[in-house]
C-alpha cells in the first residue's frame, strides 16, 4: 500500500504543472440523448464575449436532426465542428451510456480545455471568458459551476414535441435568453452543497470538493492521463462525477468552483415518466464506485480508466476514413474484437 501511494504521489508530482502560456481553446461537449435542448445550447453559444471555443455536440437522436442543428448553428454563427452519435462502447452489452458519451466528444475535441455540458443547461455570456481565465491561472484543476435550477412556465412545453426525435426545441417558442433572464420561476432544489449557493451570490470562485458533471471543465492533458471516462460505469446509472474527480484528485488536481459563473439548469424530469427524461432510480453505480475506489486504493483496480482505446493517440495520429454508412466517429482500438 506505501508503495502504490508513494507512486501516486510522483505521478502527481510530474504531472501537475504550471498553467499554460498563450492563448487557450475552449472545446464543449455536449451530451445528449432527448428530443430538443438546442434552442438553449445554441443561442447561449452566440452570446459568449469569447469565440474562442468549438462545440461538439454527441447526440444519440444526431441521425433524426443533424441538418437542423447546422443550419441554426450556421445562422447564429456558432463554432459548430461535429454533430455525431456515441462511439462504439467499450463495454456493447451495458445498459448506459453517458462515460461513452462523454468519451466520445473527448477524442473528438481539440481544445486545451474540455467542457463537459449536458442537455437543458443555459450558459451564461461570460462563461467561455471566465472558464478560459480560470484555467490560465490554475494548470491541474477541475472547474466546476453553481447550478441555478428553473421550472419551466406553464403552457411553455409542447406536449407533442417531448417524443419527437427530430425536435430541436420542445417549447411552443425557443427559449433565447435563458431563464433567467426570461423570468421564469427559480426553484432552489438539488444536491448543490450550501457553501456553494454562497459563492454563487457572493458571486466569489471557491475551492470545493464537489463536481457535477451537468457542467464541468478539465484539462485536456488530465484527460488524456486519465483515459477519459471509465466505461465500466456505464454498467449502472450515475458516479461519474466522482469518478473523474477523484481519479484526478489522486494526480494532484484541485476541484474548484466558480460562484461567479452560475449556470441555468432546466428541470426536465417532471416533464414526463420516462428512461428518456427521468432520472434513474434503480442499478446505481453507489456501490460498484465504493467497490472500485477501495480496489484502486490498494492498487488493485487501475487509475488510468481501462477502456478499449487509448485517449493519447487521437491528437497525435490520422484516422482512417470512415465508411460510406458509418455516422459514429472513427476510434483507434487497442484491443479489437474478432473480425474488426
């Protein structure tokens, strides 16, 4: 046990340094598995004070409204460089997916900083600028945000448009200037801890060890020590923020969160009854994360997340092209079923 700790506490130490000089690229990973979200995403995006960012949005229902995001996309002049479903999973057989996805936009992103947003969140003006500074200051940490959680109006959501796969708005008019700023009722539920619903009206950066991965920044070169996500997760439902955030706690990264940059969080799940738009409530991964932290503890369970590929080669190597009828993005596989 020394031994193995002694370990981590070098590669910590070697892998934790000084921010990056120059001008950083911002790269957002929007995750999605429900009908609409994009009237959120995108005319929060054309409001950023900084362009410097891409979007790349892995979206399970891409084959039913690639063209429709691209076309609002274009027209409110978003960085918009991918529209694709998730990759080939590491684990076929498991129930979830969210790790995959998650994956999935990191091998496609190109950025120093990689943002981890899901579906129904609305991002304030400055949030590019202020996740940027953030990470010029501080070279090994996560950034988290203060999730200000809003119901929608009555009437707002059209009934019909919640099972419409091609959707890319719900509502029976897009929602562009986000909750807040439209007046909607706030509603102060959710897990958020107190200290940081006092960084959020104190509007005061905090260092806290919390992470949600409904919003949340990472380095690019955490990413990669890491190897992404650890897809045995998407065995069950939930824990892969803690995942994350203890594997890089155990590198030396900090976990802060920026009180000055609240998000807008849309509660979806009353919407309707669904595997789609509900929460899940059964096959958590609670215990399989306890189990596995225990293990890679001891040094029994790896800290680099043991998925089929390998996160370092995808800024390093060209991929082969795809097929004509392939719409999943190409991945490099380290160990390859027979027949692939």
């Amino acid at each position: 046990f020394l031994l193995n700790f002694l370990a981590l506490a070098f590669v910590a130490s070697v892998f934790c340094s000084e921010p990056e000089e120059g001008r950083l690229l911002h790269s957002i990973v929007y995750v999605t598995k429900r009908p609409g979200g994009y009237d959120i995403l995108l005319h929060a995006l054309a409001r950023q004070t900084s362009k410097d960012y891409e979007l790349i949005c892995v979206d399970e229902l891409a084959n039913f409204r690639r063209e429709r995001i691209i076309e609002l996309a274009n027209s409110l002049s978003v960085n918009l460089v991918a529209v694709t479903t998730s990759k080939q999973k590491t684990h076929p057989h498991t129930r979830f997916g969210i790790a995959n996805a998650f994956n999935t936009g990191f091998i496609l992103s190109s950025g120093n900083i990689v943002t981890i947003l899901q579906d129904y969140i609305y991002l304030p003006p400055d949030f590019v600028e202020k996740t940027l500074a953030f990470h010029a200051e501080h070279g090994c940490a996560l950034l988290s945000y203060p999730e200000h959680r809003f119901e929608a109006p009555k009437g707002l959501v059209n009934r019909d448009r919640i099972g419409d796969k091609s959707a890319i708005t719900v509502f029976h008019e897009e929602v562009t200037k986000g909750p807040l700023f439209e007046g909607w009722k706030s509603i102060n539920e959710g897990g958020m801890p107190r200290p940081l619903w006092d960084s959020m009206r104190d509007g005061r950066r905090v260092q806290f060890d919390w992470l949600e991965c409904a919003c949340c920044s990472i380095p690019w070169d955490l990413i990669v020590e890491l190897n992404g996500v650890d897809e045995t997760l998407d065995t069950g439902d939930d824990c892969h923020e803690v995942n994350l955030k203890v594997r890089s706690q155990m590198l030396g990264a900090e976990v802060w969160n920026e009180g000055a940059c609240p998000v807008q969080l849309i509660d979806h799940h009353r919407w309707e009854r669904s595997e789609t738009w509900t929460r899940f409530t059964q096959d958590t991964n609670i215990f399989r994360w306890d189990f596995m932290k225990q293990q890679m503890e001891i040094g029994e369970y790896p800290l680099r997340a043991p998925n089929n590929f390998d996160m370092s080669l995808h800024r390093s190597a060209r991929l082969p092209p795809p097929d004509d009828d392939d719409e999943a993005p190409r991945v490099r596989i380290e160990s390859p079923a027979a027949g692939e």
